[in-house]
C-alpha cells in the first residue's frame, strides 16, 4: 500500500479558488464562462482525482467526470481525447507528490536524515479500502492499459528510487558508506523493498488492518538502521 500512498494528495490538498470550487458543486451543464482554459482543466483533474478515491475505477468514466465537475462531456474531451489520456494525466499530475527530493538545506543532512525524509510519503486522504481497490483495478487493467500501469510505477516507486539512488551515489564518493558504485541501485530496490510493506500482503487479506503510522515509522527507521550497518565503513 505504500507504494500508491499519496497518489492522490497533490490535487485533493492543493488550494481551491471560489471559481473552482463552485465548479464542483455544481449540476449546471456547459462550459463555465469565468473559467480559463487552465483553469478548466485543473477542475477536470481534480474531479477525477475525488473520483478515483471514492467510486470504483470503471466508474470512474468520462460522463461521470463531466458530472462532477458541472461541464459537459465535449467539453472535457476539449482537454482530453480519452478517458485513457486523462487518467494518465491525473496520475502523473498527482504522484509526483507522493516522494519530493530533498531541498538545498535538507541535503546537507547526515545521510540517516536524507534517506529518512526521502522515504516518507504524503498519506492522500479516503479510506485504506478504496486506496486497496484502486491499486487492485490498475493491476487487474495492467495490459488493457499498460501506460497506466507504467505511470504509476514510474512516477511513485521509480521517482523514490531515482531519489534514493543519488543520495546513495554521493554518500559513496563524501565516504559516509561503503558500497560498489556498481550496485547503488540494486542496494537502493532494497532499501525499498525493506523499508515498505510487502504490497501482496493487503492484496490478500483485504480484511487485516494496515500498518498505522507510528508502525511504518518505526519499519523505516528500522530498515535504514539495518542498512547503514550493512554499508558501514
């Protein structure tokens, strides 16, 4: 589960103008006349971000999309010539919030700091439920809409590993760790796979209670502990 977490935090936690949030509210059909084209489309993300957290993902069509933002459907098919094209859109939009880079003065951190401020992720809100759902409808369409699928991937986990990779890189070369330059990113993959939950365990008992967050902190301290060991110098 915590490799989608924060998927959709970007545009559910970004600010909402009146002109937009009035938008949403709406049931009135046609292009709003106040709205920019931007900020038409920003509306459209954004409905379709609320939607993936709250329906199932078949539901999440392009009728329901324009419903939801008070437009019509030509109307966001303006901005999006597919229903493929707009999720893909949302998703990339959205998760490159999940894992940030670290800023100039976070890098001056001692290497447990950095990679502890890198491996933390921007919890979207919406139930753990519909988050286990979402994640289970992208894998179930995986070949039906493989870009999807890459996207998410590349824009979650393969952004944190582009992340993690770097720092690693220049801990090499500053001497804080002892590591073949050759192996970064696979000593990274497993600093990963240590630090979250095993995605197939939620998978397969959908039931059992997640992982609250004062137990994925103390996993990724943990992981990050057990790593720096193993790379003493």
């Amino acid at each position: 589960m915590a490799h989608i977490q924060g998927l959709i935090a970007g545009i559910m936690s970004s600010d909402t103008s009146p002109a937009e949030g009035e938008l949403c509210g709406r049931t009135r059909r046609g292009r709003p006349p106040q709205m920019d084209t931007s900020a038409r489309e920003a509306a459209i993300l954004r409905a379709t971000a609320q939607l993936l957290l709250e329906v199932p993902f078949d539901d999440v069509t392009m009728a329901a999309i324009a419903s939801r933002t008070g437009m019509s459907k030509r109307t966001v098919y303006a901005h999006f010539k597919s229903r493929e094209e707009l999720l893909i859109r949302a998703i990339v939009d959205i998760s490159r919030t999940i894992f940030l880079p670290l800023s100039a003065e976070d890098l001056q951190r001692p290497l447990r700091d950095r990679l502890s401020l890198l491996l933390r992720i921007n919890a979207p809100p919406g139930s753990e439920a519909t988050k286990l759902e979402f994640l289970r409808s992208i894998i179930a369409k995986a070949q039906t809409y493989p870009v999807l699928a890459q996207q998410l991937y590349a824009n979650g986990r393969g952004a944190l590993m582009g992340y993690v990779s770097a720092e690693l890189s220049r801990a090499v070369e500053a001497g804080e760790i002892m590591l073949d330059p050759k192996e970064v990113d696979l000593a990274a993959d497993m600093l990963l796979d240590m630090t979250f939950e095993n995605i197939l365990f939620p998978l397969l008992h959908p039931s059992d209670p997640r992982l609250d967050d004062a137990a994925v902190a103390r996993r990724r301290e943990l992981a990050i502990t057990i790593f720096l060991r193993g790379c003493a110098p």
